[in-house]
C-alpha cells in the first residue's frame, strides 16, 4: 500500500496540473470568450456552454500537438539545471501573455464575432462554429508551451497521457460552465464593459502568478550549486 502512495500522489498532481492548464487556456477573453457570453445573454446559458466546449475541443487538439512536440524537451526535466531554465522560459511568456491580455481590447474585433454569434441555430452548430474559430488560431501553442514548461507537464505511459489530457479539457469544461453560470446570473447587469474588465483581472493573475513563480524559479539557481555538491 504504501509503495503504492507515490504513484497516486504523482497521478493527482498530474491531475490538477492538467486542470490549471486547461483553465488557464480558456480564460482568456479572446473572441471565442466574446462569442460564449453573447451566445449566454441572448440564446441561453447551454448554447454559451457549448460554444465553450467546441473550444475546449480545439484546445485539446492543440495542447496534444503541444505535448508530442515538446517531449523530447521535456526528456531533460529531471536535470535541475535544463529544469530552471524551461520554467524561466514559460514563466516569461507566461509574463508577456498577462501583459498582452491585460492591455488589448477584446471588443476591438466583438463585431465579427456577433455577426457569427446571430441566428439561434442548433447546440451543435453552435459548438461547431466555436471550434473553428479556436482552431483558427494556432498561436494557443505558445500558451500551451509556457503552461507546459511552467508546471513540468510531462505524462509518461498511456495512463498518465490519458488522464493528463482529459485533466485539461477537464478545467477547460469547467471554466466555460462556470463563466456561463455567472453570466447567466447577472446578464441583466453584464455588458460590454464586464468583458472588459474580466479580461483586465484573469491577464492580473496571470502577471501576479508569472512574476512569484519566476521569483521562485531564479531564487532555486542558488540551490543548484548546493545540490551538485552533494
């Protein structure tokens, strides 16, 4: 039993590692975010849930391209030295993606994505529709390699890749669920400017976490030297 206990401490934190990354991808207030909380305002919280999932879908697409592609990189995670300087790398992006989001204008390009967002049509469509529009947008890989790198995502063995990845889409789902529940409680009080603001905060958190996990990444280049000694 207790050989057993690492390996199902390393399965959740595998877990909850998969379900911060798929947070973290969809939070973001791109036109895919726009798109969902128009759809809740004026169809209904499932169709905005929907439009969600079509672009939790695209996510995980793009996240397994992610994965497959850096795991030759992620091969060197065990050496402290190659470890300190991928999560350097993923706590910058991770830095000028916060920026990013926190100072661009995701209504700057709303009117596009209404002129999508008319005509109820059915949850499929909706969800279809969402998907496309996420997959039009490959640059979520340069997310996907900072939150993989940030948080030493690499599952080994089909279980660990199974979990990991449906861990993913798992917060991903569960941020589309709970954003369209809030704004299905306070539509009658959202608009544009709550888009706005939303934006604003989730790009914070990201510049907040960003900065303490690069403070706590350069603070670890001092231990190297110890730990090669011993």
């Amino acid at each position: 039993m207790n050989a057993m206990f690492p390996f199902q401490t390393d399965i959740l934190s595998l877990i909850i590692k998969g379900m911060i990354i798929g947070i973290a991808a969809s939070a973001p207030m791109g036109p895919v975010g726009i798109l969902c909380v128009h759809r809740t305002q004026r169809k209904g919280r499932w169709y905005g849930f929907v439009t969600g999932v079509g672009a939790a879908v695209s996510d995980l697409i793009y996240a397994m391209f992610t994965g497959f592609g850096m795991s030759f990189v992620m091969n060197f995670i065990n050496n402290p030295v190659y470890k300190f300087y991928l999560q350097l790398g993923g706590g910058l992006m991770l830095l000028c993606f916060g920026l990013f989001s926190f100072c661009s204008n995701p209504l700057r390009n709303s009117h596009q994505s209404n002129s999508r967002g008319k005509g109820t049509g059915t949850l499929l469509h909706n969800g279809i529709t969402a998907f496309l529009i996420t997959f039009s947008n490959p640059l979520i890989i340069l997310l996907f390699m900072a939150l993989f790198a940030q948080f030493a995502f690499a599952p080994k063995g089909w279980l660990e890749l199974c979990l990991g990845y449906m861990s993913i889409i798992g917060g991903a789902l569960l941020w589309w669920y709970g954003l369209t529940w809030l704004i299905d409680k306070i539509k009658t009080k959202f608009d544009e400017t709550g888009v706005v603001i939303i934006n604003r905060i989730i790009g914070s958190v990201v510049i907040i976490f960003s900065i303490i996990s690069l403070i706590g990444t350069v603070f670890n280049i001092y231990l190297f030297p110890k730990i090669m000694v011993k």
